[in-house]
C-alpha cells in the first residue's frame, strides 16, 4: 500500500514548479524571518517554543519534587513552592499542551487536508507572536519573584487584593487573557481552514481523525475560552478596580468563580487531550498496516466528548456543599463521557488486532500512552461519583489521575508525534536506539513519579502542600514519586538530545518513510513552501493509498488545481469539499508581529498601571490592523461598479 | 444528483439533519443548564420552591420536556441514517455518504444525549431537590 | 421537481433531500466573523448568566442597598437610537451590491450619528446614576457598570470600523465584487445591536420582573 | 452500620490479601496515619466499601484491555501476517460501549444512593460543633458552650455529630479522612457536615483546600472519646482558665498578661480576651502548636512565643519581644493550662 513514486504520478513539469517556487518562496533574511506567514515555519515554530516552556514548567516540578522527597523538607520556601506548582500548572496548561499540539495542527492541518497554507496565514503569525508574547510576559514574573501563586485555578477569595497583594495574580489574569487572543485566533484558523480548503472531493467523511480533533477542539476553545476570559477580567476588575464581583461583603459570591473557571476548566481538559487521541487515530493505523476501525465511531466520538465535556464542570466542585441533586445531573454526564472514550480505545485494539504491527519508536508511545490513558479514565469515573470524590478529591489521588491523563492522554502522544512527523518537518530521520531507550525511560518514570501519588491520596495526603509531616505513611510513597520524577526527567531530556542527534546527523528522511495514509506523506519531506505542486483530487478516506489520488497529481493533473499564477489555494465546499473557486493568498508582511507588539504593550501597561502606555499599545494595535485590513484600490470597472 | 429538489426541500432537508445531528445534545444543554440552576440557585437562596411552583416540578419539567427533544431527533436521525444508507461505491456519490456519516453521528450523539438526560431524571427521582 | 403532490417534509427526507448541503458557499471571511461572534456572543451570554446567577444567590432586595429601580425611559430611547441604526447598514450594503458607493457612504455615515448618539445618550445616563452608585458600591453596581462599559466599548469598536469603512469607501475600493469587509462589518454592528437588547432585557427589565 | 471492628478486618484482609503486594502495601501502611483505607467514621467506611468495589471493577477491566494488547503486540507482529481487512464494528460497540454502560450505570446507582446515604445520619445529631477556618487553624466552638480550643475538636464516640463550617477569609476544607469526606469551607456561606466515629482514637484531619501560603500548616485532629468522658471535657472548655498555683505559673501570668499577647488571645477568666489567635485557655493540652507545624513542648512553644515566623513562615502572629529571663515562666503558664 506504501506507494512508489511513479504510482504516485510524475507530478508536473519543472517550469510549473519554478513558478510555484518564486510565488512561495520566502526571501533568507532577518526581516523574512520575522514577517513570514507559511503555516510549516510558524507551526516549528509553534513546537519549539512551546517545548522551550515545557521545559521551564518541568523544572518546577522536579524542585517540587525534590521539596517533597522526604518530610518537613526546606529546599523551597513555602512562597517559592506555591509560586512554582502555580506557574507548573498554569504553564503546563495554557503555554505547553495547547500551543504545543496547535503547533502540529498548524504544520499539519493544511498538509493533511491538502491545501497550501492556513486560511488566514497573517492571522497565524499574529497568533504566534502572540503567543510567544503572552509566555514570556507570565514566565518573566518568576526571577522577578512575582510569579502567580493562587494555583493555576486561582480560586477567590484567596486571589483578591486583600489576601494576595502584589502583582502575582494580576500576571495571572493578564497573562491568559493575552494569551486567549491567540488561543482564538488559532481556532478560528483551524475551523476555517479545514471547512474552506480541503482539497476538491474530502467530504467529510473522508477527513482525518486528527483534522476532525483539531477542528472539534477549536469550537471547545470559541465557547470555552470566552468563559475563561470573562472570569480573569472579573477578577482583575475586583483587584484592581474594587469592584464587587467576588466580594461576600459587598452581594459577591466566590461560587461564581468557580463556576466560571470549570465552565471553561472542564472542557480545557479535553481541548488537551483532544488533538492527542487525534495523533494517536492518524500514528496506530499506520503502524498497524491498515485504516483505522471503525472510523464513524471515532468520529462520534471525537464530537461526542467535545459536546459532553461541556456539560461535566460542577465535578470540580463537589465538594463545595451545593444541593447533592444539582450534583447528580453532572455526575450523570461525566459518567456517560466515559462511553465515547472507551469506544476509541476498542477501535484502537481492534485495529491493532486486525492488522500486521510494526514497533518503530512512534508506536512504543502509543501504546505507553494506552497504558496510561486507560489507568486515568478509570480514576476519572471514579471522580464522576459524587461519594467517592468528596472523598478523595483535592488528596494527591487527584493529582495522580489527572496526570495519567494528561501526562498519559497528552504528553505520550505528543512524544509520539514528534517522532512520527519529525521526518516530515526535518526532513530527517531520528535515531531509532535513542528514542527507545527515552521510551523505556519515560514509561517508567512517569508510572513510577505517578502511580504512587495514588496511594498517597488515599493514604490521606492533601495536594498543594510544600511539606508535610513524617510518620503518617507517605514518606516511602512520595520518595519513589521523587525518584521517579527524576528518572522522567532524564528520558525527556534523552527526547531533546534525539530531536538534535536527527537534526545534525539524521539520515535524509524519504517522503514517506511510514507508509502513512494522509496527505502529508503525498508531498517532499520537508515539503516545499507551496505544500503541493498540485493539490490532489480525494477520492477515500485514505488518499495516500489511493492510486485515484495520485492519478489526480500526475501528468494528467488539471490547471485548476495547479493555479501557478500568484499565491493561490483552492476553496471547496463546507461539507462535501466540492470545487469551488481559486482564491489569491496574502504575501509575507511584518504587520501580525507589529500587532502583537502592539498587544504586549497594551498588557505591560495595565499589568503595571501605566495606562497611557497601555493605550498607546492599544493605538498603535488598531493601527497596525487598520493596515494590515485596508482594501486594495481597485478600479470601478474591478470592484465591478457600473460606468 | 439524479432528482432534483425544490430549493425550499433541499435547505429544509440540509436543516433536518443538522436537527438529527444536534438536536438530542441542545435538549441535554438545556436540560443540565435549566436543571442545575433552578435546583441550585432556589436552595442556595433558602427556598424550595419557585415563585409557588414546587421544586420538585419545575426540574420534572426540566428533565421531560428536553427528554421529548432529544426523542424527537433520535427519532429523525434513525430515519435519516436508514435513507441514506444507500450501498455506495467507494469514490462515489459524496455527499450521500457524507450525509450517512452524520446521521450516523447523530444517532449516538441523541442515545447518549438522552442517556444523560434520563440519568438526570434517575437522580431527581432518588434526591429530594434542596438535600445536602 | 419532485415533490409536486408530496409534502416537503417527504421530499426533504429522501436522501437527496437530507443530503443536501447546508450551509454552503460560503467565503472564509464570512466563518471567520461569524466564529468571531460566536465566541463574543458566548462571553455576552455568560457575562448575563453570572448577572442571574449573582442576583439569585443575592435574593431579594434587587437591586440591594436601597438602590432604585433602573430608569426605563432613557434606556428605551437608547434602544430607538440603538436598534433602528441596523439599517443604514443594510441599506449601505444594498447600495454596494447595486454599485451606489454614494448609498454605501450615506448609510455608514447614518450609522456612525446614531452610534455616536447612542454613546452619548450613555454618558448622559452614567452622569445620573454615577451620582446615586458606582461600580465599588455592591455587587449590583459592578454588573450594572460592567455590562454597560463592556457593551458600549464595543459600539465604539464598532463605530471606530464604520469610520474606517467609510475612509475606505472615499477611496474607492468597495462595489458590487469587492464589499466583504462592508459585510463583515456589517455583521458585527447587527450583532452589537443584538446584545443591546439582550442587555435591555437582563439590565433594565429583569429587575422588574 | 451494623460491622463490627472484626468484620471490618477480616474484609480488608480479603482484599488486602487478595490484591497482592500493592494491597498489602495499602493496609499495612494505613494503620497510623489519616489513611481513607482505615476508616473509623460511617461516612468514610462507606466509600471506603465503594472505593474497593470501583477498584476492583478497575482491575478487571485493566486486565481484559492489557490482555488484548499484549496479545495484539505478540501475535500480531510476524512480518508474513496477513492484514484482516474487515470492519468489526459490532466488536467495537459490545466492548466499548455495551459493557460499559451496563457497568457504569451499576456505579452511577450504587454512587447516587451512597451519597443520599452521606447526607444525614440516621439519628439527628445531640452535639453541634462549629468550625471556623482560619489563615491558617481551626477555631473550635461547641452551641451552648462559651468557649472555644483551637485545632482540636473532641466528640463523643458512636453518635453523630453535627460540624457547622464557616470561614472568615479564604476557602478553607474540612477533611478527616477516617471519619467523612470532605466538606468546602464557602466564604460568604455556611455548609454542614456530620461526623460518627465508630471507635475512640484520634484521628488526623487538615484544610484539603488551598488556602495560601501555610496550607501545608492547617491540620487538626478530632479526638473520640467515650460520652462521659466527652461531656466532662466539654464543661472543662466552658469553665475559665485553670488560675496559676505555682510561683513560675504565676510569674509567668503575669508576664502574659502585661505583654501583646492580650491583644489577640483570650484565657478565659482573664483579662486577656482577644479574639484574632486561638483561644489559649486549654492550650496546654493541645497536640500540637500552629496547626500541626510543630509538637506542643517546651522547647517549641518558647520557640514559637519568640519567633513563629521561622517555624510557619507568614502565620498572623509576630514576633515577640520577650525577655529571656521571662520565657521559662510564660512557657510554664501557658503549659499549665489545660
């Protein structure tokens, strides 16, 4: 089923491809480093930076941990530990996990549904700006001592003025509104790409999981963030402006953050682990030599969890004493959401059993990743019955399950992508000794850091505390998760070293060094700045093995799908990818890192009340848009009006 | 297409199966947004009932009314999965095949709507409204 | 036509029927704005729910601390200003798609007075209110404050794209092929509108109730 | 509930024994610590039945799904294999759907009438308690008692007892893991929760919510004791601070009462009637000093009078300007009172 190049078709001719070259091409200079817009560079981009905060948030967790590898530890200050497991989670969260697999998204999204770049490509590089803008703003805070320090939940009224004085949760607040600018402009992208330019003949019965997951988790993000948002900007107002919001003197109610925070909250977890399963659904099937089971079943799945997760937040907070019946309609929900995930999982054995396995380091991951995610889905029902939560909820059993989750459902895909496509985005091939060897480590450690936190938990350790006393019965407990930690860290950092052994000694990858079935593997490794010389017509589901597919690309291949003149992609219909028409794509330009500029002053200022700098940053954003939106001059006879 | 259909037809047609897709989840939406707040908004205020209305009834209402939605398009995506199941060629008619797909989605997405919702209405039944 | 003799409901469920696309065609400029909206529609739509869920756990007295009612009369003519100012806009856009740039002028600067006066109508009716609460005074303060600032901050966004619009206009770059960013923007003043209203509802009305 | 201590043991080592070396691990570290596995209280012994029973529905499931991918991982890799190409949905749905549900609408049944079951005692409570958190210790009251100790709640044992929470600043929760789950401490509200301990003991509980800087510091313990001995407790609390009848003690009161001391504590039949730190009218038979920071000795009280700022960093208390010559008085005073 891999196939061969001339099965693929001989593609068009050279001259076709000089011209998309000068159309596409970007000029090697400083300024083209900064005002590029092709999707491929700004997804890198994406992963590298959001690795670079990977990093810092798992260095806090291994102080953390060192903290707690014995009892009444004084490694870290009680301030420095809270500032840490805050900035650990917030991070891992919100400057880590999403941006890391929005970065896949990005590199990948207009590849896997064949069109040359993202829909609003200036948008993209504003979003990465942004993005970047927005991490360095809230990791600045943590040599300046003012680091957030509510827990990445920042419940009130701990967070208020008055019992946190300081910048601490202002950078906080700020810091994730700015960043929900890019977290939403990047959904929008994603949804608008994958409804607009699939290639002429991918309804949607013929998308790929990991597009279905992308897209699915883009709407999670337009209703949940807005929820988010809302509440941050509440709680700056109480901080900064004295209003009431959460004030129990004044007809507040600290309820409503929390509400507030899980209406988002809850979602968030999923809009993690969503594009993950994604990358599981696209890496297993092709190590398993054949499609994925049961395709409609996943996607019910995938949009099944995305609508239900909405529905789940008041588990978060059954223990806050509201009537137990109010309790019973979520826990009715986070019970049945159960039922989309086991289906993924009997399709993924299914898969494997049907088809032939083939254990390359991408795979490994996929299944630590079963493993894990397993073992946390059924923490997770645990936590959906109201007793047993009261129970255990806010002990270290939580923070075993999440981590199985998300370290589990998130974190081993995101390993496992990285070796499945760093072929494609290098162009080279890592070293297969190497990364299992990091598997082996990263299993292990992270079972060995995680699994005892379990038994901690129920042993009746509360979490958030930066020490806690010996005899009790943890010690041994919280020793092998420290043990662990550092066993984890050590395979993590055996990926590092991987990723740059492939970059400098790697073996040139081939185009398709897998046998995959998406379209990514149709075009170079790495692909040229065009994607695809000519975007190819789909005719299944798996369109790499598809010989129709790449018939469509050969010689025979049509002008409409070529469309050399100017920088142009293809518009098909919403649902059934019916051709519609050749549109023209934007140029390169520096005005999305000028806007972002222009937003990081505007957050610097309010952040320290300097509000005529925040205002200045403000003009100069709206500025920059006003450009950035201005619409060509066109003739009368054009703009079509009449004489 | 072979047939073809008024314009009014077919966008009802399109609409219908977004309904089939949907519906059961609106109705769950709204079933947990109206049940939760009514429940928890009158018990945390000190009452247990609703401007006169027992509690115990407006969450009923709650539970039944969106219970008949989700019902109503459970029934309208079986139907719509059943039509368009047509044996297709692989390659072929696209749009079918597309639309067997979401019915097919929304054929889950309505049990499990009404799965939840039923559950709601297991619990409302077990637990007195305003108990702790 | 098929259906001649049969209801729409049978013709819509044939498979052709259901099959049918919807929605279709549209430009990627279109799904932007509209998921745009949509996730400012949801910050609106909890920004409301926290008003209920706030004054619910409140209870009665509402507003509390003695604050009156909230005047209907200025509001109402808020709204007369307000709602109608959709108008201009579709007849702008009417105009465009017939190629009448004057038309597409016209409208947005209608539009731009009435915005204009609808900001104004809210200074005057924070200069009277500001002087019985402010947005420190209780929680009802903070959402009455909140709710109006944040709406009326985006008529000014919106009022400051209609300028931009019209700029553009004068120099002669919309007509009936090029007049996405009119609709788009068009869009976004319809939706301003919209919440408006919700927030007549939520703000002035609901109280009563 | 009706078990018995010795139904109770013999079900543990079921499970213990059964369950193999992590089990084991399980019960033989619970014994001495707050540990949910060893519950003592009706509320947490009922979770602790669900707890088991989820458990083992875990294990089973996470044996059938490890079988089929280990056997798909063995069998399934010969390079010669075959691909079977067919769709087997059914599978799918039986599997990942069918059995599941039948599962988990059995746990959503038996969770909700758990829960019904956590909600009230079967007999209506005789004593109140009203709990107060605090940044970051537990003020302790009983209704009809004027009174109050810190950290520390005592009870009568076999009988429930009412907990009535409130907090004065942030978000606080009430967790003893032996005795019931835990209940949020809602700033702006007041929640209740029960407690029915089944056998005498102390039992360790702390704020589960965090509340700030010296979260880790907000332990506390309740002590179950038998009814008459509880009640003679319980008038000791009322009654005023036991009156010094040693000259260092005396000495010492003196010293108490002349310093700043007066203005946040109360010692009951004093003039010292503060009310922003613990009441210290009984504090020389508490268990520990800051909320389970420290031990409650000589040694760590002078400590903690001079400068509890480098044993709990940041709690509200600041450092005291006693003479040296003074301390070992004013540790005997407030040792004395019990």
């Amino acid at each position: 089923m891999p196939s061969s190049t001339t099965e693929r078709g001989a593609g068009p001719g050279t001259e076709v491809v000089e011209r998309l070259t000068a159309e596409w091409a970007e000029p090697p200079t400083l300024r083209g480093w900064f005002s590029t817009v092709d999707h491929k560079r700004i997804g890198r981009r994406y992963l590298v930076t959001a690795a670079v905060f990977f990093g810092f948030a798992g260095f806090s967790a291994l102080a953390m941990r060192t903290q707690l590898a014995g009892p009444e530890a004084e490694i870290l200050s009680p301030g420095e530990y809270n500032q840490l497991f805050s900035m650990h989670g917030t991070a891992m969260i919100f400057l880590f996990s999403t941006p890391m697999l929005f970065g896949f998204g990005n590199f990948l999204v207009p590849l896997m549904v064949g069109a040359r770049d993202m829909a609003f490509p200036r948008l993209n590089a504003f979003g990465y700006w942004v993005f970047l803008f927005a991490g360095l703003f809230m990791w600045a805070s943590v040599p300046a001592g003012a680091a957030p320090n509510g827990g990445w939940f920042a419940y009130v009224p701990l967070t208020d003025e008055r019992h946190t004085p300081g910048l601490h949760l202002d950078v906080y607040t700020l810091g994730l509104l700015f960043l929900g600018i890019s977290t939403s402009a990047g959904a929008i992208n994603f949804i608008v790409t994958s409804l607009k330019l699939r290639a002429p003949g991918m309804s949607l019965n013929r998308v790929p999981v990991f597009v279905w997951a992308i897209v699915a988790t883009s709407f999670m993000v337009i209703f949940a963030l807005p929820v988010l948002n809302l509440d941050n900007a509440l709680l700056f107002l109480d901080r900064r402006f004295d209003t009431r919001f959460f004030d129990t003197d004044r007809g507040g109610n600290v309820l409503l953050w929390q509400h507030l925070f899980w209406i988002f909250g809850h979602p968030d977890v999923y809009i993690i682990v969503m594009p993950a399963l994604g990358i599981v659904s696209a890496v297993l099937p092709v190590f398993c030599r054949r499609g994925i089971v049961a395709y409609p079943l996943i996607v019910l799945s995938v949009v099944a969890i995305a609508i239900i997760s909405f529905g789940v937040w008041v588990h978060h907070m059954f223990a806050t004493g509201l009537p137990q019946l109010s309790y019973g309609f979520f826990s009715a929900a986070s019970t049945i959401i159960t039922i989309p995930s086991g289906l993924q999982i009997f399709a993924w054995l299914a898969t494997m059993l049907l088809g032939r396995i083939v254990v390359r380091v991408p795979f490994l991951f996929v299944v630590g990743f079963i493993v894990t995610f397993v073992i946390g889905g059924f923490t997770g029902v645990m936590f959906a019955l109201t007793a047993f939560d009261q129970q255990t909820t806010d002990s270290y059993f939580v923070v075993a399950h999440f981590h199985y989750v998300l370290f589990g459902g998130a974190v081993f895909p995101i390993l496992a992508a990285i070796y499945y496509w760093l072929p494609k985005i290098s162009g080279r091939m890592y070293s297969e000794r190497l990364g299992r060897y990091a598997f082996w480590l990263i299993f292990v450690g992270m079972n060995l850091t995680f699994f005892p936190m379990h038994v901690s938990g129920l042993l009746g350790m509360p979490r958030r505390v930066y020490t806690y006393p010996g005899g009790l019965g943890w010690d041994p407990w919280n020793l092998l998760a420290t043990v662990g930690a550092y066993v984890l860290g050590l395979g993590l950092l055996l990926v590092a070293v991987g990723v740059v052994h492939a970059l400098r000694r790697g073996a040139p990858a081939p185009d398709d060094p897998w046998g995959g079935d998406s379209l990514e593997w149709a075009t170079s490794s790495p692909p040229k700045p065009y994607n695809f010389p000519v975007l190819p017509r789909v005719h299944s589901l798996h369109p790499v093995w598809d010989p129709r597919t790449a018939e469509s690309t050969g010689p025979g291949a049509t002008e409409d799908r070529i469309l050399t003149d100017g920088r142009q992609t293809l518009f098909t219909s919403e649902l059934d990818g019916r051709y519609e028409r050749a549109v023209r794509m934007p140029e390169e330009t520096l005005k999305p890192l000028v806007a972002a500029i222009g937003l990081l002053t505007v957050f610097v200022g309010l952040l320290f009340a300097w509000y005529w700098v925040a205002a200045a940053g403000g003009a100069l954003f709206a500025g920059t848009l006003a450009g950035w939106l201005w619409p060509a001059h066109r003739t009368p006879e054009e703009a079509g009006v009449p004489a | 297409m072979t047939e073809r259909l008024s314009p009014r037809a077919a966008t009802f047609g399109g609409l219908l199966l977004w309904f089939a897709v949907l519906g059961g989840v609106l109705s769950w939406t709204v079933h947990a947004l109206a049940a939760w707040s009514i429940d928890e908004l009158t018990c945390e205020a000190g009452h247990d009932e609703l401007a006169g209305f027992p509690l115990t009834g407006a969450i009923a209402l709650a539970v039944l009314l969106p219970a008949a939605g989700a019902v109503a398009a459970l029934g309208v995506s079986v139907l719509a999965w059943r039509r368009t199941r047509a044996d297709l060629p692989e390659g072929g008619e696209q749009s079918v095949g597309r639309a067997h797909l979401l019915a097919f989605v929304g054929l889950w997405l309505n049990t499990l709507a009404l799965a939840m919702i039923v559950l709601g209405g297991v619990a409302a039944l077990v637990l007195s409204p305003c108990q702790r | 036509m098929t259906e001649r003799g049969e209801g729409i409901l049978t013709a819509a469920t044939r498979p052709t029927g259901l099959a049918t696309e919807e929605p279709v065609g549209r430009s990627t400029g279109w799904w932007g704005v509209m998921l745009f909206l949509t996730t400012e529609g949801t910050l609106f739509a909890a920004l409301f729910g926290s008003y209920f869920y706030l004054r619910f756990q409140h209870g009665a007295p509402w507003p509390p601390d003695g604050i009156r009612q909230p005047e209907l009369l200025l509001p109402l003519i808020m709204t007369a200003v307000l709602v109608p100012s959709s108008l201009p806009v579709l007849w702008a856009e009417a105009g465009i798609r017939q190629g009448r740039r004057w038309q597409l002028r016209a409208g947005l600067f209608g539009t731009l007075v009435m915005g204009g006066t609808f900001l104004g109508l809210q200074g005057v009716e924070y200069s009277g209110i500001l002087r019985e609460y402010t947005f420190t005074t209780n929680v009802y303060g903070s959402l009455f404050y909140a709710i109006t600032t944040f709406h009326g901050s985006h008529v000014a966004v919106g009022l400051l794209m209609v300028c931009w619009l019209l700029v553009a206009s004068l120099h002669g770059s919309f007509g009936p092929h090029r007049y996405e960013r009119v609709r788009i923007v068009a869009y976004y003043w319809h939706f301003v509108d919209a919440v408006w209203v919700a927030i007549l509802f939520t703000v002035y009305l609901s109280p009563r109730l | 509930m009706a078990s018995t201590d010795a139904v109770v043991r013999s079900r543990r080592f079921v499970a213990g024994s059964a369950g193999g070396g992590l089990l084991l691990l399980l019960s033989g570290c619970a014994g001495g610590g707050p540990s949910t596995l060893d519950p003592a209280g009706f509320g947490a012994r009922r979770v602790e039945g669900f707890w088991w029973l989820l458990f083992w529905i875990s294990v089973v499931v996470f044996v059938e799904v490890m079988a089929l991918l280990v056997w798909a991982l063995v069998f399934r890799r010969r390079p010669d294999r075959r691909v079977n190409r067919s769709e087997p949905t059914r599978f799918v749905v039986v599997a990942g759907a069918g059995l599941p549900i039948v599962v988990l609408l059995t746990v959503y049944g038996i969770g909700l009438r758990d829960l019904a079951a956590l909600s009230t005692p079967e007999v209506p409570p005789a004593v109140t308690v009203e709990v107060t958190g605090h940044k970051w210790w537990w003020e302790v009251r009983y209704a009809g008692v004027d009174g109050a100790t810190a950290n520390e709640i005592q009870i009568p044992v076999g009988e429930p007892v009412l907990v009535r929470l409130r907090t004065v600043d942030v978000l606080h929760s009430f967790w003893v893991p032996q005795l019931m789950p835990k209940t949020d401490l809602i700033a702006g509200k007041v929640r209740e929760t029960w407690l029915h301990a089944e056998r005498p003991g102390e039992y360790r509980g702390q704020c589960a919510e965090y509340c700030g800087l010296q979260h880790a510091h907000m332990a506390f313990l309740v002590v179950a004791r038998p009814r008459a001995e509880f009640d003679a407790w319980l008038a000791r609390l009322g009654a005023p601070a036991r009156t010094p009848d040693s000259d260092a003690e005396r000495r010492g009161q003196q010293a108490f009462l002349g310093s700043a001391c007066v203005a946040c504590h109360t010692v009951r039949g004093t003039a010292a009637t503060g009310t922003v730190g613990p009441d210290l009218s009984t504090v020389g038979a508490r268990w520990s000093l800051g909320a389970g920071a420290v031990s409650n000795d000589g040694g760590h009280l002078g400590g903690w009078i001079a400068n509890s700022q480098t044993v709990k960093p940041g709690n509200a208390m600041p450092p005291q300007p006693v003479d040296a010559a003074a301390l070992p008085d004013l540790i005997a005073y407030l040792q004395s009172l019990r």
